[in-house]
C-alpha cells in the first residue's frame, strides 16, 4: 500500500486521537464516582462527548504537531477534577482511579481492533468502506496503545505514578509525590533523547500482539507512521 497524503492521515488520525484522550479522562471521573466523589459528574465530565474533555492545544495541536515532526504523539484532555478527600479510601481508590484511564485506553485499542477485522472482511466487495475503516481502526489501536503504555510510566503525575503512591507506605508515598513537579520534565526530556520510545515500543508491540487482527496492524503500521507524501 502506496503512503498517504497528509489530508488521509488527518482523516484517519483525528477521530482515534480525540476518543483516545477524551474517554481516558471520562473513565478516570467515572470511576472516582463510583468510589465516592461525584465533582467530575457535578461538572458534566462523565461523558463520551469529546467537547466535554478536548483542550484545544493539548489534544488537537501537540499530538498533531508532534506526530507530524517527530512521529510520535504525545498530548492530553483538560484533566478531570477528582476530591481525593470525598473517596471512601483515599490511597487505594487513588489507584483505582488512575487506572480506570490507560483501562479504557486498552478497551478502545480491542474496539478498533475489531474494526480492523471488520474492515477487511469488507475489503473484496467494499473496498471503499473497508480501506478507511481498516487504517483508522490500525491507528485507533496504535494510539491507545501508546496512550496506555505512556500513561502507566510510574512517573507523578502520569497514571502509573498514581498507582505507585497507592501502593507505597506513607512514608515512601509521601517522598514519591515530590516527583510530581519534575514529571513532565522527566517525560519530555525522554521524548527528547528518544528514550521515551525506546521504553515504550515493546510495551505497546506486546499489547498490540494480544489484540485480533494483530497481523494486519503490524502490517499497516509502517504505512500510517510513513512521511506523507505529495
């Protein structure tokens, strides 16, 4: 399959970017309600609507403008507010939380995965249905992929620092924390000298693996991650 035109790569790109993010951040507030702390459903953010959770920056124009430099993407949703204070056990349930986001990080990437399958059982006969359904069902897979993996990096504040505080006794717990201002630096200083992808890619090869359709996404990863041609 020959490359895509920078028109067929946002085509592809900008529905699984912005589900990717956005269901991430309606998880975590779903879940903190169902562990006791209602702020994100008082504030209308546990919902699927994307408008709800889009940051204009974060969500359209880095991952956009990353992937287009760099290919790699890394971007985010407004952050959804949580009262650790009104969760029945505040340390456990922060866990909770923080893993109900790279959860549905890794149930989207099952999602698209089945498009992937279904777009090409619809190939022979509907070609035209079933080629943008299969590379926008491969790049669904990939950037969840790469959200779920990225996210559960134990580095404050990304989702896997949370779940190491949870864990960790309070003493340890409360050293950790002071990570947190330093994290993004210590994210975008591994973007930088390309470790971050160097940590990731078996991460998110594995995850893909496990998927259906695994083969064919394998296939067509070269194809969407290629320069965009004229």
């Amino acid at each position: 399959m020959q490359g895509l035109t920078l028109i067929q790569k946002l085509a592809i790109f900008i529905l699984p970017l912005i589900f990717a993010i956005t269901v991430h951040e309606a998880a975590h507030g779903w879940m903190a309600k169902r562990l006791g702390d209602k702020t994100a459903q008082m504030l209308g953010r546990v919902t699927l609507n994307p408008l709800k959770h889009i940051d204009p920056v974060g969500t359209i124009l880095v991952p956009l403008g990353l992937y287009l430099l760099t290919g790699f993407m890394f971007g985010w949703a407004k952050p959804v507010p949580v009262n650790w204070n009104n969760l029945r056990k505040p340390k456990r349930d922060m866990g909770l939380v923080a893993l109900a986001g790279p959860g549905a990080n890794l149930i989207m990437a099952l999602i698209w995965s089945i498009l992937v399958y279904a777009g090409a059982l619809a190939l022979e006969d509907f070609a035209w249905l079933g080629v943008p359904l299969v590379l926008m069902g491969v790049t669904g897979v990939l950037i969840n992929a790469i959200l779920m993996a990225l996210n559960m990096m134990p580095v404050p504040p990304l989702d896997g620092g949370r779940v190491v505080y949870s864990l960790l006794p309070p003493k340890q717990a409360h050293a950790y924390s002071k990570l947190e201002s330093y994290g993004i630096i210590i994210v975008l200083a591994l973007l930088m000298t390309g470790l971050l992808g160097f940590i990731l890619e078996p991460i998110v090869a594995l995850t893909i693996m496990i998927l259906p359709a695994s083969d064919i996404v394998a296939n067509l990863i070269p194809v969407i991650l290629s320069p965009a041609r004229s």
